[in-house]
C-alpha cells in the first residue's frame, strides 16, 4: 500500500497533532514545529557544502534530534498513545563538548561578529537565529501548554554551538571575521 503526499484535511486550514487534536494551522504548537523543521531544513544545506567529515557526522545528529523535538511539539499528550522519542541530557552535552572543543582553536572573542567571512557560515548564522526563533517560540508555547524543559535547553545550546560553528567555518577557510564597531558620534 502506497500513501498520498497529499491528503486534504489541511484544505480548509487546520491539521491534526499527534493524538488526532484538530487545530488551526497558525496554532502556536505548528508555528512551534514548523520552525524547527525550517531549521533542520537549514542545517541540511549547511550539510552540503561542509568538508568536514565528522562535524557532518554531528549535524546529521542533531538533524535526528530536531524530528525528535518537533515530534514532541507536535504531540497532543493528552490524546496520543503514540511513543514519542526523548532528548536525553547527553544531547546537550554532546554540543557543548563540541562547542569547547572548537572554541580551543579560535582567537577570544572581544567584539560582536558580525554574519559572514564565507557563504557556508552565513547559512550557519542564518540557522543560528533560526534556532532562536524557535527556542522563543517554544518558550511561548510553554507559558500555554506542556512542553519539556529540555527542549528549550537543547535550543539553547544548539544556538551557541551553531555561532562557534560559524567561527570555525571561516578559520578553517582562512577567511576573515568582521568584528561589529559602533559608529563613533
């Protein structure tokens, strides 16, 4: 048996949660998982032009782990009886282990950068506040409905990790950072 791409109960502007609970499809909890599957669409382009074979290895990892929190936003817990898949406080760590170890190799920061120096680290920038986005959104959503603690945490992180990921795409592509200077009055 084969299934349609389209199914056509979203026509008239709603779509089911896991669970089966109709809502609009402006509902927080879509805007919520629509954003992360926007960011995990971006970290698939950063994917595709990264060299490095094992930080394309953590990519495709945390690509696993935002289906895991979208499938979780996307989950009416009162009606579902579906197993939805955990983060587990090792995801985290796993960024920031990641993030410690980049930052080793790159010079301290003492002014903001500002997006760019290659065009894969600005796709990096542009996942980064991507990532931003949706940890704001899901902190909305959590002031209204449930939504675990460590997915914002994971967010979080995920966004610093995205920055020093940025940073070490221009060191290693002996570009340059452009330091933001306010401009004197």
């Amino acid at each position: 048996m084969t299934f349609k791409i389209y199914t056509k109960t979203g026509d008239k502007g709603k779509t089911s949660l896991i669970g089966g609970t109709r809502v609009p499809k402006y509902h927080l909890r879509i805007e919520a998982y629509g954003t992360i599957d926007e960011l995990n669409s971006y970290i698939g382009v950063l994917k595709c032009d990264l060299k490095n074979l094992k930080m394309s290895e953590i990519l495709s990892e945390i690509q696993d782990r935002l289906f895991t929190i979208g499938s979780q936003l996307a989950n009416d817990s009162k009606n579902t009886k579906m197993q939805i898949p955990d983060l587990i406080e090792s995801d985290i760590k796993l960024l920031e282990k990641e993030i410690d170890r980049m930052e080793k190799n790159l010079p301290a920061l003492k002014n903001f950068i500002l997006p760019g120096g290659t065009q894969l680290a600005s796709f990096c920038h542009v996942a980064r506040c991507v990532c931003r986005r949706a940890e704001r959104i899901s902190v909305q959503l959590s002031d209204e409905s449930t939504v675990s603690p460590i997915v914002i945490k994971y967010l979080n992180r995920l966004s610093d990790y995205l920055f020093v990921l940025s940073r070490n795409i221009v060191k290693d592509a002996n570009a340059k950072e452009t330091e933001w200077r306010p401009r004197k009055k």
